[in-house]
C-alpha cells in the first residue's frame, strides 16, 4: 500500500456543497429535537447537597445523607421542591 494521497478528479460543485448544507441544518434540526425531547424527561440524582437544575426541568433526588427522596422542578428560574413519602 502506498502512502501518497489519493488524486480525485472531480472537485464538488457548488450545488453539492448547498446540498450538503442543507443536509446539515436538517441534521442539527432534528439533534436539537432529539435533545429538546429528552430534556423532558426527568433527571435522577444521588448526593448530599440538592442539586440545581436547568430552567423548565424537572428531577428526582435522593439524598444520600439520610435517604430522603425529593421531586424538583424549576419554572422560569424558580427552583421548588417536594418531598415524597
């Protein structure tokens, strides 16, 4: 096998570079849905101290000092949470 470059004879055009961009934008379209979706889903945590979550997110978290479980949401930056029993 011979380590020199590979030669292409064909240079892409200008309309498959559009093609590719716009490939891309639907590409981070859909990962940024993909990412919006499962940012719904809540998030489970296990530590001593509560932990401080995103802007419209909701978790749960296990208090690992003394076994305690809390639901957390946070609504428009205020951060509110509820023991469960």
């Amino acid at each position: 096998m011979s380590d020199k470059p590979k030669k292409y004879s064909n240079l892409i055009d200008t309309e498959d570079i559009d093609k590719l961009k716009e490939y891309l934008k639907a590409l981070d379209k859909d990962v940024a849905n993909i990412i919006n979706y499962l940012d719904r889903f809540p998030r489970q945590f296990e530590q001593s101290a509560e932990p401080t979550i995103q802007r419209n997110t909701q978790a749960v978290w296990r208090d690992s000092d003394d076994g305690k479980i809390y639901f957390l949401t946070n609504i428009s930056g205020n951060q509110k949470k509820v023991e469960l029993t």
